[in-house]
C-alpha cells in the first residue's frame, strides 16, 4: 500500500517493476487508515508509514521493519494556525494555553511543527496543553500528562475561533479565518534548510517481518525498486518536464535548487542527521523513552543502501 506520488508513480504505470516478485496495490482513499490498519493488523506486506509512526509502533513490538526509502518530505513552519484576531501574536504566546492537533499526539507533522516551535522559537512544550481531534494510531501509546482529548464531536477550528484554544497543528484549515502563526511560513521553512539543514522526513516504507524472516533479500530488493522510481521522478523535476506540477512538485524543484542535490536522499547515511533529530525530539516530546539507535530501525540488508 503507498500513496500515488511523483516519487512512486514509476511503479503504479509499470515503468519500473520489481525483480523477483510483484507488487499488488491497494488504494486507500485516506492514506492514515492505511497506516491504522497496517499497526493494528498487519493488513499489507508492504505500506507506507508516518515516521513516528513506526517508530512508536517499533516501541510497542511491531511485527514489521522500514527499509530507508523516504517517500514523503516536507516543511512545518506553516503547520500551526490560530485566529490574528486573538491575543496570541507569536509562538511564545502558546505557552499556558491550549492548543489543538490534529488526530493524534505522535502524528509526525505534529512533532516535527512542535520541534520547531521549541528550536527555532524557544516554546516550552511542556507548558502548553496538547488537545487531540483523534487517537492514537498504535493502541498501546500513553500520552504525556499535558496531553487530553478534545469534547467528542468538536472541531479544533471553531475551538479555536471561539478563544476555547490558542491555535491548532495539522493541515490547511478550511475557514479563512485561521491563518499561519509563523509568518512567511514557506520562507520560514527555507531559511531553516539552508541555515539549519532541516529537512524533515515524514514517511518511509515497511514490510512486514514474516516475509523477511523468509526472504531476508526482499528489504533490499524493496528498497531497489522504490529507488529506481524515485530516480526516474527526479530526473523529471530536473529537466523540468513534468506536466502540470502539484504544489510538492514544486517544492522539492526547489529543494533541489537551494541544496543542489537530490531532493529525495533514500538511505540511512544521507538522512542520519534528519533521523536523530527526529529520534531527540520523539524522547522530548515524551513519545518514546528511550532513542533507538537509527540503524535498528531498518532492515539489515538496507543500512548500507543509499540512492
């Protein structure tokens, strides 16, 4: 199971195959179901993932095992919203209050927007309350204490345009009156590259342990044929000879002008740094206690991989 993306595409067309087996894909309408159903029920023999997902479910024993092909990255900045017509004018302004996000507290823009909120902004996470819309993808999670569920039924955006929260992390909200917290978000995003080199991960691929335990060459011939893919993708955003470019096209066109590199590194060695980073946060954020070290969490035969 994997989301159609310009970095997978090759393998929907079937312009690129796999070498010694096939895949058989499932759509999935809303991509987390697909995750949900994955960690709860080991569903599909290979799926996408949100990072903290795994990581979280590794916690907890998961029967499955990434291998280090980075799907999906993005930026944060503009991941937290409030009303300007409210009293909070900047992030500092979150500490002792509430702030809603979106489903769960370990879905992986919330940590990754919250680890900028306290790198780059210098937010006490600690003393803000944490209001999820959801739950928790792995069952067996127990949130931190400045963690609780918001009213059944309620919205996080009218929370927030009713003054009942501060701001709220997770996607575009759909009324205008809510905008980015951190101005200049896509700028803001940008400048944390360049300055920073923060490039967050947010999916990776997982297969499940019982195919490797019985084929243990199938991560790395997994992880050959997503990078033959990613390849071809980044080929194309290269001679700028994708038609009709989405938004994420658009971005990783200039990730790659700004780095001038592969906008999509796939490998643990590229990607160490970014992993850690993760990793730190997941512990300060009272997600994981302790920080598996980031080669445990691929499968053996990939750790040297990269592409």
């Amino acid at each position: 199971m994997t989301r159609t993306q310009g970095d997978n595409e090759a393998l929907k067309t079937g312009e690129v195959t796999p070498h010694g087996f096939r895949f058989e894909f499932e759509e999935v309408p809303v991509l987390v179901h697909a995750f949900r159903r994955m960690v709860r029920g080991l569903e599909f023999d290979v799926s996408e993932m949100a990072l903290t997902t795994y990581v979280v479910a590794k916690a907890h024993g998961a029967r499955f095992t990434a291998v280090p092909a980075f799907l999906v990255r993005g930026f944060h900045h503009g991941a937290v919203f409030h009303d300007p017509a409210s009293e909070v004018r900047e992030p500092k302004d979150l500490e002792g209050r509430r702030v809603g996000v979106s489903r769960g507290y370990t879905v992986t823009t919330g940590v990754w927007a919250r680890a900028v909120l306290q790198d780059e902004y210098g937010v006490d996470l600690g003393k803000v309350t944490w209001v999820l819309s959801g739950d928790e993808h792995v069952a067996g999670f127990r949130a931190p204490s400045n963690v609780e569920s918001a009213p059944p039924g309620s919205s996080l955006e009218e929370m927030v345009a009713a003054g009942e929260l501060a701001a709220t992390i997770g996607p575009a909200p759909k009324s205008p009156g809510l905008v980015p917290l951190i101005p200049d978000a896509v700028e803001a995003g940008f400048t944390a590259l360049r300055e920073r080199g923060l490039y967050p991960i947010n999916h990776l691929v997982v297969i499940r342990n019982e195919l490797l335990e019985e084929r243990p060459e199938l991560a790395a011939d997994v992880f050959d044929v997503f990078a033959r893919a990613k390849r071809l993708y980044v080929e194309r955003l290269r001679a700028g000879s994708i038609d009709s470019p989405t938004a994420t096209d658009t971005m990783y066109r200039r990730v790659m002008e700004t780095t001038g590199a592969d906008p999509l590194p796939y490998g643990i060695e590229p990607n160490r740094a970014v992993l850690e980073l993760l990793l730190r946060h997941a512990v300060d954020q009272r997600i994981i206690e302790q920080p598996p070290s980031v080669d445990e969490l691929f499968a053996e035969t990939t750790r040297t991989l990269t592409a």
